[in-house]
C-alpha cells in the first residue's frame, strides 16, 4: 500500500521501535501518555507527510507486525490502564442517557455544556478523554475501516480471555448494575402497556436480570465452567427477546402512536441491551470474542466521550424516531394524492375542481371581511377562521387542495426508500416511476384549482357586483392587489416560501395530532367517558369516537394551517416588518378580483402576462419549499442517506427522457405495466 515508508514514517512509531525498554505494568501514566502519542500518531494532520487515518493505521499495523517492542509497549500500555482504573462507568453508562426524562437530561448537558462535570482519574472515561481529546477525533476513528480495526485489535491479542479478578469484578458489576435498569426501564408504562400480551408471564426485561443474578452466583463459585457458558448463552438469548419486544413496539407504531417519552425510554433500553451483549461476551468463557461487536462499542464509546455535551446529537437521537412516527401518518395519507391509472387521475382532476370552487368562497369572504372596519388584529383573526372553514370543508368533501399535497406526498416517496422496511437494496427504477407519478398527480391538482379558481372568482365579483350594486374591490386597491402578486413589484415569491414553510409545518401537526390520538387511545377513552355514555346513545358515541381517531389530526392541521395563513400578514403590520404568505390558488382568485375591479381592457396585456407568471411562481415555490422541508424530514427520519444513492438521478433522467409525458398524465399501458 505504501511503495515510499520513509515518507510516511510517523515519527513517534519510528521512535518506539528502536527501543528496547518495557513499559511496567505498574506505570500508568507512563502507560497513559504512550498512549497518546500512539494514537496522535494515528490522527490525521495537514503536516506535511501525515497520511489519512486509514493510512496511518495501516502503516502502524506494518510497524507493529515488524518491530514487537512496539506491540509489546502498546499490550502494556493498554493493560496498566485496564488495572489501574475503574471500568463500570465506560462500560455502564458512557453515551447512555442518565437522567429520568428527555428535559432532565436535555437540560443536564446545557449545564455541562457550560461547565463540564469534574472527571477522577481513576476512571477509564479519563483515559478515553485524555487519549481522544480533540472533539473532532470520532470522526476520523469512524473513518477508519471497521475490518481495519479488528485486525488491529486482534493484534494487540484482545481476543485472549480476560482473566485477572478485579477486571472480571467490574465486569460483573457493570452487567448487574445494567440488568437491574433494564428491568426497571422494562416496567415503565410506555412499555409494559404495549408489550405483546402474550408475553406478560414471562416478561424478558425481568427474566434477564434473573439470569445475571445467577451468573453472578456462578462466578463467585465457579465449581462448573460449562454451567457458566451455558448461563451467558440464556442470557443472550433473553436480551435477544428484549429487542425483539422492543422491535414488536416499534412495527406497531403505525397503529398503537408513540410519545417523545416513550421514544426516549426505548433508545435508553436499546443502548443498554447492546452493551450487556458485549459483558455477557467476555464474560462466558468461551475462548471466542466478537471482536466486530467490540469495535463498534469502541467506535461508539469514542464517539460518546467527543458528543457526550451535544445537544443536537441528543435531541437528533429522541426526536428522529417520533419524526418518524409522524412522516408515517403523513407518508399514509400522501398516497391517496398520488395517481397510478387514468381512472385515478381523472378522479385527481374533478376533486382539484372542488378544490377550486371552494377557493373562490374563501377568496370572496376574505375581500368581504376586507371591506369592513375593524381593529388590525380582528381582521387577521377572522381571516384565519374564515381559511380554516375553507381548509377543514375542502378536507372534509374530499376535494384537493394543490398546495397540500406536497407535505404528505413527499413522505411517501421516502417510505419507498426507508431502511427499516426494505432488507434489500429499494428498486430505483420504481422509485423514478413514483416520482412521475407525485409530478402528474401534483400538476393535474394544480391545474384543476387554477381551472375554477381565477374565472370562479371572477364570476363571483360580477354577482357581487350584481347583488350590491359596487364592485368588491376596484381602483387603487384592485391596482394594489395585483402589484402585490407581481414577482419583482412586490416581496411575493419570498411571501411563497414563507407559505411553502407553514404548509410543512401543518402537515407535521397534522402527523403529530394523528399519531398522539393514537398512541394516548384517545377514542376508546371516549367510548368509556361516563359522561358522554350517558349523553349519546352507544352507536353514535362509537362512530363520534371513530370519526375523531380518523379526522381529528387532519382537522386541527387545517385549522393550524388557516390560522398560519391568516395570521402572517398581521404579524408582519403589528411589528412592522416585511412578513406575509402567497398561496397560488388564494392569489390567483385575488388576482381575478382585481382584474374585474380594473377591467380586462385597461390592463396592458404584457403586465397581465407577468402578473399571471408571478402566480405561477409562487405556486411552484409553495410547491418547492413545502416537498423540500418535508421530504428531508421523512428521509432523515427514517435513517436514510440519499448519497448511498448515487445513480438514482442517472436513472431518473433516462427514465424522464424515455417517458416524459408520464410526468404530466397517466398511461393506461404504463399502468398495467406497472
């Protein structure tokens, strides 16, 4: 791997191997600091000469394979610490959060963010800290091969059973202290209550502490090594049941719900659960050591020790699997937007005309509300009810709303790629396939509002006219009305992102709501409310309590939605700052409005023109920003890394090249294809 030695000599390594002195078992700090400057030599650098991480590691194996006084120094160095120091709270606690809930903890590392906790150096996490001091240092200790790693501990003859009694002691200790907060997380009602019934008698969080109970027994008398072996072998056994009850809670979600709480409480049992299968392993004395597992505690133990203050690793660990939770109700509901035959796209189009026709109402009222003389804050208010009713009747009549669409249609096309559903590689060709089918599904919608919307509302100013005998909007306001869609005139294509972000944003309330009536059984709880048995009769109860488990999160979405909308512009006056929304369907009703108040004819046609363009425009951004935000939520959420994906634009394009009319409508042959 390295034709010139000389010029990657690191010069700590060359140094050592000239030696002929042992580092004594006895001398821990001698035995700590060569260990730092062993593994200085492996850190990467921009000095001149310095290697990557993986070709200092290399290059360090090489060394250690032709000098032994190297790797006799490195086995003694490494052993004086092990004596020397206290190992329970590396092996127990290290990366684990400690506190009895997400805010303790949360707020636990911002103090210690601030000051750091004082550290003894009698325990191992010092020599951890000590030798991986540099925050940055787990990157590169990742960066290095997993398989790199085992040859290098292999090496240093890790894989030999650790026999000396005050580590076997810690050891023991480590497991037992681990076991007893196993089964006491295992208790916990976020927990015990969605456990498979069936396994309630013989609850696997209790029946492992059992086990190293009497492990523990065994080692203090060992009269049979064999018993003990097949003592570590029942509990590796019971901890792989631990997971799979963990995992059974985890596929249920979709139905069951999960909390921040829960979430929180199942990373802490899966953290704990890996690392008493790593002490039953060096503990069963058996001469076999899974030295992969090993390293990826090692790696993980590093990492740790580096982001053990980080709030954003923290937070990042708790709140992505509940954002997952969430991305799967929104991914649900996104695949009814999403059209397959011509049968389903043209049922796509007739519901957007619904849509649109319900736009022209909200439209008309909110230039009513306009007209009339109130406070700045009522006006705000009522423009968000008067958003809501349109939102929550365009939900409820299942019409379709363009600019709705992205939010949930963009977790569908994650789910194609979710790691925790599909074992094998996804298929990208099918995954290039759903995303023509989202592009159709999201122009025919758009096409289908703005089809109803601008003439609708153009109709429905004349009959407004008609009935009161004035216009609804006309002059300088009409004038206003349409500079403030225009795209360079006005601030309206930054107003569109602005509506792009609370689009997403009501789509995670609406995924939020949905998931928590689930996971608190909000409908059976009303099924059983005393008061209200007595209020209903049992059938009507019963399709209430149904009705709000299916549409309660859609509902208050919607109602989040119109109040973000009609708020903004309000927000912005109060505070006297550049803050308001554009929404395609609302501005190009806005739009027809005005243009009646004006008259067709004294509109010069190239102004209209770019008028309609900027209309345009903000629908493509509400579309862009919307699909952007909540797609990275849905792929991070569900663990997903889009560069393990390379060629996927590649085939997207020839597929786009080969078929780009299925990028605006549905193919029947595709379709049976397919």
């Amino acid at each position: 791997m390295f034709n010139n030695r000389k010029k990657y000599k690191l010069d700590f390594i060359d140094a050592v191997s000239q030696r002929i002195r042992v580092i004594p078992f006895s001398d821990s700090r001698q035995g700590l600091d060569f260990l730092v400057s062993f593994f200085s030599a492996i850190r990467p650098s921009s000095r001149k000469g310095k290697g990557t991480a993986a070709q200092n590691m290399e290059l360090v194996l090489s060394e250690m394979a032709r000098h032994p006084i190297l790797l006799t120094n490195l086995q003694h160095a490494l052993f004086s610490q092990l004596i020397h120091t206290d190992l329970s709270q590396a092996l127990s606690n290290s990366g684990i959060p400690l506190a009895r809930g997400f805010w303790a903890e949360f707020f636990g590392r911002l103090k210690h963010k601030i000051l750091p906790p004082l550290q003894k150096e009698n325990d191992f996490l010092y020599v951890i800290n000590r030798v991986f001091f540099k925050s940055s240092d787990f990157l590169w200790v990742e960066a290095i091969p997993r398989e790199t790693w085992v040859r290098f501990f292999a090496g240093i003859g890790l894989t030999i059973q650790i026999d000396d009694k005050r580590i076997v002691h810690q050891l023991l200790q480590s497991l037992k202290v681990l076991a007893f907060q196993v089964a006491q997380l295992g208790l916990e009602k976020d927990i015990l209550d969605f456990l498979d019934l069936q396994d309630q008698d013989i609850n696997p969080f209790i029946r492992q502490n059992y086990l190293v109970h009497e492990l523990e027994n065994l080692y203090h008398s060992p009269d049979d090594i064999s018993t003990i072996g097949r003592l570590a072998a029942d509990i590796g056994r019971s901890l792989e049941a631990c997971h799979a009850s963990l995992a059974h809670i985890r596929q249920n979600h979709d139905r069951t719900g999960a909390s921040l709480h829960q979430t929180y409480i199942m990373v802490m049992l899966a953290n704990k659960l890996d690392r008493m299968s790593i002490l039953v392993d060096l503990l069963d004395l058996d001469q076999h050591f899974d030295l992969e597992k090993f390293v990826d505690f090692f790696r993980m133990l590093v990492r740790n020790e580096n982001r053990k203050n980080s709030i954003r690793e923290f937070s990042s660990q708790c709140f992505g699997y509940l954002a997952y939770q969430i991305a799967e109700h929104k991914g649900s509901k996104g695949n009814k937007y999403i059209t397959s035959s011509p049968s389903e796209y043209n049922a796509m189009f007739r519901s957007s005309l619904g849509g649109g026709g319900f736009v022209c109402l909200i439209v008309l009222v909110k230039n009513i509300l306009t007209r009339m003389e109130m406070p700045i804050f009522w006006h705000g208010f009522f423009y968000s009810v008067n958003y809501s009713a349109g939102f929550v009747a365009i939900e409820q009549t299942h019409t379709t709303l363009a600019t709705k669409q992205p939010a949930f249609t963009a977790s569908a096309v994650a789910s194609s790629l979710d790691a925790r559903k599909n074992n094998n590689q996804p298929n990208l060709y099918n995954l290039a396939v759903t995303v023509a089918k989202v592009s159709r599904s999201q122009i025919v919608s758009f096409a289908g509002n703005l089809l109803i919307a601008f003439p609708g509302s153009y109709l429905l100013a004349w009959l407004y006219e008609l009935i009161s005998g004035s216009k609804i909007v006309e002059g300088t306001k009409a004038m206003a009305m349409l500079e403030d869609q225009h795209p360079w005139h006005s601030l309206s294509l930054l107003y569109a992102c602005n509506a792009g972000f609370f689009l997403f944003l009501s789509g995670i309330i609406a995924g939020y709501v949905q998931n928590k009536i689930q996971y608190a059984h909000i409908s059976d709880r009303l099924r059983i409310h005393p008061l209200l048995r007595l209020s209903f009769p049992e059938k009507r109860l019963d399709r209430m309590a149904g009705y709000i488990e299916k549409h309660a999160g859609p509902i208050i979405g919607n109602i989040a939605l119109g109040f973000f909308l009609g708020m903004a512009g309000t927000v912005g006056k109060i505070f006297g700052i550049a803050f308001d929304i554009r929404h395609i369907t609302i501005s190009s009703g806005n739009t027809a409005m005005a243009v009646y108040g004006l008259g067709i004819t004294h509109i010069p046609a190239w102004y209209l023109i770019t008028i309609i363009l900027g209309v345009l425009g903000i629908g493509f951004l509400n579309f862009l920003v919307s699909f952007t935000l909540a797609f990275i939520v849905a792929v991070k959420s569900r663990g997903v890394r889009l560069n393990a994906y390379p060629e996927f634009l590649g085939i997207l394009w020839r597929y786009f090249r080969k078929n780009p009319l299925d990028f605006v409508r549905a193919r029947k042959r595709l379709q049976e294809a397919e």
